[in-house]
C-alpha cells in the first residue's frame, strides 16, 4: 500500500541525506502461500498462492509430493558432494605420500652426497696436515714446535669428527617434511594444490 509520511520521516530526510522515507508499506493480505525452492537450475522457485476459488489447503496434493521429490534429489546431492569431498581427500593423501616418500628420497641422496664431500675435504686435510707434520718435524725452536704439535692435534681431532668414515654405517634418519618442503614436492612431481 502506499505509504503516508509521518512528520518525523519527513524531518529525518532533511536532516540526513542518506535517508529516503519509503513509499509502500508492506500489510498482510490475508491469503497464503507457500514457495518451494528446487535448486533445478532452470526454475529456482514453485510457489502456490491462495486465489480467490481455490485455497491453498487443496493444493497440498500437489505439494507434498514435489517437495518429497525435491529433498530427495537435494539429499542425493548432497551425499554426491559428500563422496567427491571423500575422494578427493583420498586422492590427495595418496599424493601426499609420494611425495613425501619423494622428499625422504631426496634427503637421504642429498646426505650421501654431503658425506662424500666430507669425505673428499676430510682426505685433502689429511694431505695437508701429513705435509704440515713434516714442516714440524724438521723445527728446531722447542716452543714453536710446541705450539704447532698442539695445533696438529686439535686439526686431527676435527678432520676425525668430520670424516663420515669414522661415523657408525647406517641409514641416516630424515625429519619430518614442512607443509613448504611437502608443497615443494607435490610441485616437483606435477601435483595440483588445491584449497578446501
């Protein structure tokens, strides 16, 4: 219905300039009806109206059974959903545990290689600490050759706890990939992240 401007509206509209007073008002007309949303992609609504020669109550028959029809398909739906999510949450701890078998891979090559330079420099500094020794034994000065002696043997002490040959053999255990190295990967081996 139209809507009749109290002097309050009218003083509030000057006031604010944000403020519109309505034009309809929104009254109760009496009759029934009863909107059923379907979710068809084409038509998102059914309604049913009272008229003036038929009552709402008489078109329960038509009702009842399409919104049946419709909760069933919502909930069939639904459970489609619930089964793509369940998928595709398997899908990706399988990926997750290539990828970090991927990871633990990678780390245990990247510890062999580590070794084997640790091996080559430990070697070089054995060299050169055979040819240091040599430059000792030839001193005469009993101080200097004191304190070089001295040096000689923390150098050993350091080239034999850096040598991986003196180390136990065993495999070297791998920590835990991050969520970063574990997207590295998944990345690495063309697996597609995707956000829920």
């Amino acid at each position: 219905m139209p809507h009749v401007a109290t002097d309050k509206e009218l003083v509030k509209a000057k006031r604010d300039s944000w403020y519109s007073v309505p034009t309809h008002d929104y009254v109760k007309s009496g009759r029934l009806h009863i909107t059923l949303a379907t979710d068809s992609g084409y038509s998102g609504k059914v309604t049913w109206k009272d008229t003036a020669k038929l009552q709402l109550e008489s078109r329960l028959c038509d009702i009842i059974p399409l919104f049946e029809h419709w909760a069933a398909r919502d909930a069939e739906r639904k459970e489609v959903e619930r089964q793509r999510q369940i998928a595709a949450r398997e899908h990706r701890e399988r990926e997750d545990v290539i990828a970090m078998e991927a990871y633990r891979q990678q780390a245990l090559a990247d510890r062999l290689i580590a070794d084997l330079k640790a091996w080559e420099l430990a070697g070089r500094l054995r060299t050169y600490l055979a040819a240091q020794r040599t430059r000792v034994d030839a001193m005469t000065d009993v101080d200097e050759r004191s304190a070089a002696e001295e040096w000689l043997k923390w150098c050993d002490r350091y080239v034999a706890e850096r040598d991986p040959t003196s180390q136990p053999v065993r495999q070297p255990k791998v920590k835990e990939p991050g969520y970063t190295e574990l997207q590295e990967f998944r990345k690495r081996l063309g697996f597609v992240t995707s956000y829920w």
